[in-house]
C-alpha cells in the first residue's frame, strides 16, 4: 500500500511530542509481528487515541489502518486527510463494507487498528465491547493484540477542557496476541479479550507516575481512587449525550425545511 501522507505525519507527531516535552512508558511492543495481517484492539479514553496508538507498532516498523467512524471522513478536511493515510470508514448503517475493506487489508498483510468500545469511555474503564474485533481477526486469519493506552484522556476527552500542557506521561502496554477462529464462540472470545485488556488496564494505571494521577484525578477510575464516574453513571450521561445530539439533529432538520 503506497503511503504519501503516512511518513511525514509520523515525523511531524514525534516532533510534536518532543515539543510538548512527553514521557513514554511503551512495553510489550514485540508483541506486535513486523510483517503479516494483525488486528490490534485499543481501549479508547480520549479523542486523540489515534494519535498515539500507532505508537504501539511503531517500533515493528508498521502503520496502524484504523477503523473510525463516518462522521470523520465525512468532514471536508479531516476526510480526505483520513482517506490519504488509508484509515477505514465504518458506517453502521452499512457495517458490511467496512468489515470488507478492514478484511482486504488484513489479507495484505496490513496492521488494522480497532476500538471495540466503539465510543469513548467517560468511566476510563473497559466498558462492554463490540463482538466485531474477534470476528474480524478470525475471519482474515490473523493474530488480535491487545494494546492499553493511558495518560491521553488528560489531554483531550469528553465532559473536560483541552489540556495540551507539557510534560505528560503516555503509556502503552502490549499483551500477547489471541487467536481467534470462526470456530472460536465469539461472544466468549470477547470476554476473553475484555478481561486480558482489564488486566493490562489494571497494570498500566498501576505503572504510571504517582506524581502524575494523586488521589482524586478525574481521569482515574472511581474504584482506584479517582473521580471518574462509574461505568452506571457514565452509561447514563452516554444515554443523555445521544438524546441530545438526537434533539439537535432534529433541530437542525426542521429548520433547513423552514
């Protein structure tokens, strides 16, 4: 797959974190093959996961096809900019093709990136996943890596301000790659997924600088201290945000017909 936009953004993000001064905790990295299709499955804490979840590859020498939804690509810049980095749309009122495209680039050999929450967790906990990321690997035949991000939801997140101030700690954790098969109960697969990443969850925010999340963070889990809601409240202001988009939409529509 030829990359023209790849490279440079590559160069240009690892710039920036320099400028921003951020520290990287990276482990289990080797987890992630240097050749062949992977799907690599990302709890999702912030807008910018994209961003840093490539990282988890980076040090095989592979980029991360992520799997985000329409919205993005249809926005008149940020779309082509996806498109150029060869990222895939998924578009739930036609999941099809975008389990299609996300197969094609397996079965080439491509890294795909996927958030099985499928939205952001407000609770910073692993909320109920999508049975989709053990299809997907089990149908292209390929490993599923598990991959943990942490200290991204403090620089931008739903219910908070932007916060690009330096000196960050990121951190990422590798698990060992499952091998799901069409075989394999998807449904029980996944929950082996979810409880593997929890783990890796539990570890990361464990490692993580002391200095950096004390007692009372919002952007720890309520259970180890923070003030995060709790994956009930969290569902509950999810419910309250669709409504709310839904109510707008609707807005916007009457008014275009006026």
């Amino acid at each position: 797959m030829r990359d023209l936009t790849y490279p440079p953004v590559i160069v240009t993000a690892k710039a920036a974190f320099r400028l921003l001064g951020q520290r990287f905790q990276m482990t289990g990295t080797e987890h992630v093959p240097r050749s062949g299709g992977v799907l690599l499955a990302f709890n999702h804490i912030s807008y910018v996961d994209f961003v840093y979840g490539g990282l988890a590859a980076n040090p095989s020498g592979r980029k991360v096809r992520f799997m985000a939804k329409r919205e993005l690509f249809d926005h008149p810049a940020v779309g082509p900019f996806m498109r150029s980095l060869h990222h895939i749309e998924v578009d739930r009122a036609a999941g099809e093709t975008s389990l299609a495209v996300a197969l094609d680039h397996l079965k080439s050999g491509e890294a795909v990136g996927i958030f099985p929450e499928a939205t952001i967790s407000r609770a910073m906990e692993l909320k109920e996943f999508k049975t989709g990321a053990v299809r997907i690997a089990a149908e292209a035949g390929v490993p599923l890596v598990p991959v943990v991000l942490w200290g991204t939801q403090r620089m931008m997140t739903k219910d908070h301000p932007r916060d690009f101030s330096r000196g960050k700690t990121i951190a990422l954790t590798v698990g060992e790659p499952m091998h799901p098969t069409t075989e394999d109960n998807a449904v029980a697969q996944t929950a082996e997924l979810h409880r593997r990443m929890n783990v890796l969850l539990e570890q990361t925010i464990t490692a993580y600088p002391t200095a950096e999340q004390p007692p009372g963070s919002w952007w720890v889990p309520a259970r180890l201290g923070g003030t995060a809601p709790t994956l009930a409240e969290a569902a509950d202001l999810d419910v309250a945000e669709k409504r709310e988009r839904a109510r707008r939409k609707a807005a916007k529509k009457a008014a275009t017909k006026k």
